[in-house]
C-alpha cells in the first residue's frame, strides 16, 4: 500500500524542457516533503545526462530512476531512455510498454499511474514542449483530486504543452517555471480531502497496457471504445477511439488526435520524398536508355519519359521545400 502521507510531484516536458526544468529544481526547497517523476522526451538509442544536469542545478539529489525502487521524499528520480516512468504500490516501475504518441518515455504514462496511485496526493507540472503528450494525463490527475500545474506560456521556450492543457481545461496553476518551486510548497499547506471514488476502468485497463511487457498481448484494447476507422502509424492496426481526442490499437501504441495529426504529415511527407526520389531515377535511368537505343522513335520515347519526369520532380521539390518543418527534439 502507498503511505498516505507520501506525496509525489510528476512533472512532464519535451522541447525546451532542459531549460524548464533547471528553473523549476533550482528553486524546489532542500527539505522538499515530496519525491519528484521527471520525463523528458528523449531518442531511445541514446544515454540521458539529464539526471547529472538536475542534480547540479538545485538541492535535491537527482538520479536515473531505477525499476522497482521506493519512492522517498527530498529526491528526483529522471526517465531513463526506452522505459516508461511510472509508480506503482509506492515504488518505481521502468516499463517497456506501447509508445505513447511515438514516444518511450511519455508524460501521459507517467501522470496517469502517479493519478491512480495517489489520487489527492499527486501534483502533475506539465512544462515546454510541442503538441499536446501530457494533457491527458493531467486530466487523469484532476480526476483523481489531484493538483496541475503548467508553465505560463510566455515563460516557455515551446509554449504548445502548456498551451494545450490550458485550452482543455486540466490546468489548476499557470506560473513561471521558476516560480514552480515555491507554490509547491503553497499546495502542502492546503487540507487534503480524501474522499472514496468510483474506479475509472479505462484509465486502469490504459495503465496497465503502458506497464506491459513489450509485445505483450495480455490485454483487450477493444473494451476501451469502437473502432474509429483510422490505422496506428506504428504497426498499422486499428485504432480504437478511447475518447474525442484519444486512440490506442490493439497492441497498445496511443496517439492523441494532433500526435496522430503529426504522423499522418510524417507519412505524407516520406511518400513525397519516395516519389521524387523515384522520379529522379526514372529521369536518369531513361537517359540511359535513350543512349543505349540510338536514334529513333525509341530514343524520342525515352527522351519525352525523361523530360516529363524532370517536370514533375521540380513541381514536387517545389512543393517539399516550403513544407514547414514541425519536429521537435527535448532529449538529453
């Protein structure tokens, strides 16, 4: 069982979250009666310094998480590349889990198992960063009793995160990253109201999937909703419509409604670099040819195939090249 009087901070970011988060631990308290969750959004192949950043930039001891660790309060534990975060029975849980909106770690996981395991007791601080990972899972927060906060827009590098929890409503607090430390400490002066709720199966069955196994199929992604119509850009499968701006498929992978949006683009603009490539191929390769056959009716054909290829790889070029660029990079 979770000690009732444990409290948990889970604080999410991606792009511009580095700079967020040194604001945000350089002003927590060195007596801090919490422990503090902290995802950053970061490629999978790569080791993560983030945890020596934080742990150089304020008071509280800062390290990788570690699967199967008691949460204690005074300590920052760090995402570690390809693991879900996620809290479980007052411990530490490193999942191998479906990505959520492409991404291992997520924000979403992390809120939404720190929700169901301390319910009033948990603070979620969603921070920089693009589209909208996290936002769901502040709403798993305030559903529970719990508290949110966001990072004023003005304040962030990438204002979308916090924007976007704003615009749906989840956010309890807008305040300076700097500024997070202190109302922390605001929150615990405020009386807890524990009260019984009712269990919110979806968000159980979703918790449960993100603490999978990779590949796991013990689980029935159908029980979450109907069958929306559209496809996972990780494997293909069906998507299952767990709410308005919610998926996940039948192996798991979850996509809000703009990280499904970002993916249909990525798909679209890799077919568009597959076709010009193909036609600057089918340009050369039927010079060639027009070489190869010597004058003639045949050498013509070619020659027309070349030049109507060239045409359309310099209208699709035109086209990529004022394509506007919507990645994001949060890693470290």
């Amino acid at each position: 069982m979770v000690d009732d009087e444990l409290r948990v901070v889970a604080v999410g970011a991606s792009a511009g979250g580095v700079e967020a988060l040194t604001r945000l631990v350089a002003n927590l308290p060195q007596d801090a009666p919490y422990a503090v969750l902290v995802v950053l959004h970061m490629p999978p192949e790569a080791p993560s310094v983030l945890p020596k950043i934080l742990d150089r930039a304020g008071p509280l001891p800062a390290e990788p998480a570690t699967d199967g660790s008691a949460l204690k309060p005074g300590h920052i534990y760090v995402c570690v590349p390809d693991r879900h975060l996620m809290v479980a029975d007052g411990h530490i849980l490193l999942s191998e889990g479906p990505t959520e909106n492409g991404r291992r770690p997520a924000v979403n996981a992390l809120f939404r198992s720190v929700a169901l395991s301390f319910g009033p007791h948990a603070v979620g601080v969603l921070l920089s960063g693009v589209l909208d990972d996290g936002v769901l899972g502040a709403a798993a927060i305030r559903s529970r009793g719990g508290t949110t906060i966001v990072q004023r827009p003005d304040d962030a590098m990438f204002p979308a995160m916090p924007t976007n929890a704003i615009d749906a409503g989840v956010a309890d607090h807008q305040v300076t990253a700097s500024d997070i430390g202190p109302l922390l400490m605001k929150l615990l002066e405020r009386e807890i109201e524990v009260r019984d709720m009712e269990p919110d199966n979806t968000m159980d069955l979703e918790n449960r999937i993100a603490m999978g196994r990779r590949f796991s199929t013990s689980f029935d992604s159908e029980e979450l909703g109907p069958h929306s119509g559209y496809v996972c850009p990780d494997c293909n499968g069906s998507l299952i419509e767990v709410g308005p701006s919610s998926y996940r498929c039948r192996v798991g992978h979850a996509w809000t409604a703009d990280a499904l949006l970002k993916a249909r683009d990525d798909e679209i603009e890799g077919a568009l670099w597959v076709a010009l490539r193909s036609l600057r191929e089918k340009a050369k390769m039927s010079r060639r040819l027009a070489d190869t056959v010597g004058p003639g009716g045949m050498q013509e054909r070619y020659l027309q195939t070349a030049e109507e290829a060239d045409r359309a790889a310099t209208v699709l070029g035109e086209q990529l090249a004022v394509t506007p660029a919507t990645g994001e990079s949060g890693g470290l």
